[in-house]
C-alpha cells in the first residue's frame, strides 16, 4: 500500500470526537471540504457545533455573482437544515450584509434550538435589522455581539441570565431599554459599547455602573462614554459604584478639547479601584477650540484621593499637545506606583517642533512608579 494511501485510510478512520475537534479548529470552507475523505467525515461536517459565515466561505466561482440574500438562501439556509446535532457558535458577519427576510428565517431556525451559546449578526450596509420577538428565545447566549441591529425586546424579556460577554456596535436601542437589559444580565463582564446619538436613543447618568457590578471589561466609544458625566457638576467625585472589578478599559473618540469628554475619561479612568489596562483613542481636531472650563478641570482640582494602584500600562492613540491631555498623562504618572508602560502614539497631524516640545515636558513629570517608561511613536 503507498504512502498515500495509508494516510488517507488513517485519516478517514480517525474517531469522531478527534474529527469533530479538528474540523471546529478549521476555517468552515477548509472543514466542509473534507467532507470528500471519506463517509465517517461526511457526517461530522454535518454536526460543526461551530457555524461561521464570513467572507471566506463564499469564495469561489459558484458564488461570485450571486447576490447577498442568493448566499442567505442558497448557501447559509442549506447547512443549517441540513446540520445534525447542537448549534453552540453561530456567526453572520459578511462584508455588504444587508438587513433582509432571509436572516430573519436563520434567526427563527436557531431560537428552536436551546443549545445556542455564541451569536454574532454584523449588518455591513443599508437600514438597521430589527430583530425578531423569536430571537429574544436565545435564553443559553453566553456571548452575543450585534452590529447595525434594532434592539427592541418584547415586554415580557428579562434579559440574557448567563450572558458573560456583549458588543453592541450602533446597535439603535433606547437608554431605558438598554438600561433594563444590562441590568438582568448580571453575569457580565465584558461589555463593548460603541455608537452615537442615532443609535443611542436617550442618555443615562453615572448610576449606570450599578449595572454594571462584575464588569472585567469596558470598552466604549465617546457618546456613551459622556453620559457617565451627565448630571456631574463638580470634580472629584468618583462612580457611585466602584467598578472594583474592572480591570480592562478602552474609550474611543474622546476629545480632551470638550469638558464632557474628559470629565468622563476621569470618571472612569480613577473610580475602578483595580483596573490594569487602560486604551484611550482621542479625536484630535486642530480646529477645535478648549473650553476653559475643560483647560483648567485638572489642575484646579485635588486628586488627594486617586490611587491607581494597579495600574500596569496605559496606551493613548492620537495623541496631541493639548493641555489637558498632557495634564491627564501628568496626574496618572503621578498616581500609578506598579505602572509600567505608558505607550503614546503623536497624531501625525502634529508638527515636529510641537512634537519635540510635547516630549520634553512628559519626560520631566515626576513618576509614583520607577519602573514606568514612556514610549513614543508616529504612526
């Protein structure tokens, strides 16, 4: 027998569970094509617990003129009649995905199922998809990321009780019902938050962290991001709830020009008590003017009462000579001793003698932490 031939018959003898964990391991195109080895691997393509259409499972030539909802149709719909067995990951992430019927039958196929634990619907282009009443079933989701999505759950919805992970990205929802839900879904701990007033229908205050207990993660984008400032008129003042454990937090498209921004960078830069890491990407806009108010809310304040005493590296991106963002970096130098690394990244827009200047002042600022290295870069 030649070589060849041995391996083929080892490989079509190998036990199920092995199979099974290979083809879970593997891109869905790469798995459903070895579907061709032999009977044994035919039947295990047909159980993947784990169904993930992206862009690259609609290569080829059978798919290269077909519409979107030809692939919902003619390709997504097949695999899932035709699949054995739990469903425990499904992902509908294409580029040019539209909101349409034939996500809505996918939908209603998965919630007969209770065995659903990781769902992720990214609408690329066009309107919102409102999502079915039957989808608000998925009652075993552990992990659940939406984008461009209507969130509108029925009356009767008590939220998501083992969610542990949730992105919202412009997912259209309103403040009270997005309150609502965060609140009954007390096992979370990562939670992502991006998108503005169009989705974000409404504002809260800062007694949004009492949503949020068990939190590990937070990651947010600058309008949600404000809201936590909403109603805080004076500095310090910390979240009525400590976040005591969140230790990962990331704040896109703040601007340290605006007082609401930065107000809600402090809010939640010095309440968590334990946090590690923290991701800031600024909005630099040169023609932006500062508020006074926002000039001088560092300095004017006493920070007597910031520890960040386990903060280990902070990474700000877009980075300009803005005084308050050098007073920002100025006071968590100041109040980090375990910090290690702080990585800056200057907006290009920033011109070299403006750059040069920036540099020295942050290099002079006196440090809680020894061992705390400033790092440059232009992207």
């Amino acid at each position: 027998m030649e070589v060849k031939d041995l391996a083929f018959e080892k490989m079509s003898s190998l036990p199920p569970n092995i199979i099974q964990t290979i083809l879970t391991l593997m891109p869905m195109r790469d798995a459903f094509r070895t579907s061709i080895l032999s009977h044994n691997w035919r039947n295990q393509c047909l159980s993947i617990p784990k169904l993930m259409f992206d862009d690259a499972v609609f290569q080829g030539p059978s798919c290269k003129n077909g519409s979107m909802r030809w692939k919902l149709l003619y390709i997504v719909y097949p695999i899932l009649l035709l699949h054995q067995g739990p469903i425990l990951e499904f992902s509908l992430c294409i580029s040019q995905l539209i909101s349409c019927c034939e996500i809505d039958q996918i939908i209603l196929h998965l919630s007969k199922s209770a065995t659903l634990k990781k769902f992720t619907l990214c609408i690329k282009s066009g309107d919102d998809h409102k999502l079915l009443p039957a989808f608000f079933n998925l009652q075993q989701l552990t992990v659940l990321k939406l984008q461009n999505c209507v969130f509108q759950p029925p009356v009767t919805f008590k939220g998501f009780s083992r969610l542990v992970s949730l992105c919202f990205n412009n997912v259209s929802i309103t403040a009270k019902v997005l309150l609502r839900f965060i609140y009954n879904c007390p096992q979370l701990k990562d939670f992502t938050l991006t998108g503005n007033e169009k989705h974000l229908m409404g504002c809260w205050n800062s007694d949004f962290a009492e949503c949020l207990p068990l939190v590990e993660r937070l990651c947010m984008s600058s309008y949600p991001a404000k809201c936590f400032a909403t109603g805080v008129m004076l500095m310090p003042q910390k979240l009525p709830t400590s976040l005591v454990h969140l230790k990962y937090l990331c704040l896109t498209g703040l601007s340290f020009a605006r007082e609401t921004d930065l107000l809600s960078a402090l809010l939640l830069v010095t309440s968590p008590p334990n946090i590690d890491t923290i991701v800031l990407e600024m909005q630099y806009n040169p023609n932006e003017a500062m508020s006074q108010t926002a000039m001088n809310l560092i300095d004017q304040q006493d920070y007597s009462y910031v520890v960040l005493a386990h903060l280990r590296v902070i990474t700000i991106t877009n980075f300009s000579n803005m005084k308050t963002g050098l007073d920002f970096v100025k006071l968590v130098l100041a109040k980090s001793p375990m910090l290690k690394i702080v990585d800056i990244v200057i907006d290009k827009r920033v011109d070299i003698n403006s750059e040069v200047k920036m540099l020295k002042e942050l290099v002079r600022y006196p440090r809680a932490s020894a061992k705390a290295e400033i790092r440059f870069e232009r992207p």
